[in-house]
C-alpha cells in the first residue's frame, strides 16, 4: 500500500517522467477524494489548469497536488478534532452520536 506523502513527493520530483508523475497524482486522489474520485479529478484539473499535454505546463501537476494536500491537511485536522470530541464523549458514557457526521 503506498501513501499520500510518498506519491506527492513522486508528483514533485522533476527527475520522474510525466506521465509517472501524472500517475502519481491519480492515486493520491484514489487515496483522498473529498468529493469523489472523478469530481475531485475533474476540480483539480480546472483549478490547477492541466493541459491535456503535460508538456505543455508540468508545474500544472504539482499546483494540483498541492491543493490536495491543502484540504487533506485541513480535513484530517477536522477529523482528530471530531475523534477527540467522540472519545470525551463516550468516556462521559454519551455512546449515541447525536449527529451522524460533521
């Protein structure tokens, strides 16, 4: 299994070539999808402007894989938060969770 962090490292490694580093990209965002595999795919490619020849602007990889990153930062924060406040919960003996999901 491989992770986030090793495949965004292979996203930002220029010595790679583009199409290993396009892949890359592609399974950090089987790994993180925020908003499923295809619409996250299909946002990154808008926001981060990838041409359809990778050639034509490589950086364009690594605008998007840092946009990822971003929200997979701000995202796993919010989940330990939610873990905490669940933990304090249950050790409070409140089992049932009151709202589903943040």
């Amino acid at each position: 299994m491989t992770s986030f962090l090793t495949q965004r490292a292979h996203v930002h490694d220029a010595r790679l070539p583009l199409g290993r580093r396009h892949s890359a990209l592609r399974t950090c965002i089987t790994l993180f999808a925020p908003y499923g595999l295809r619409a996250t795919y299909h946002h990154l490619t808008l926001s981060a402007a990838i041409p359809r020849q990778l050639e034509a602007d490589p950086d364009a990889l690594v605008r998007a894989v840092d946009e990822l990153h971003q929200a997979r930062v701000l995202w796993r924060v919010r989940a330990e938060e939610y873990a905490a406040h669940r933990r304090a919960e249950k050790r409070a003996g409140r089992r049932a969770v009151p709202e589903p999901r943040p």
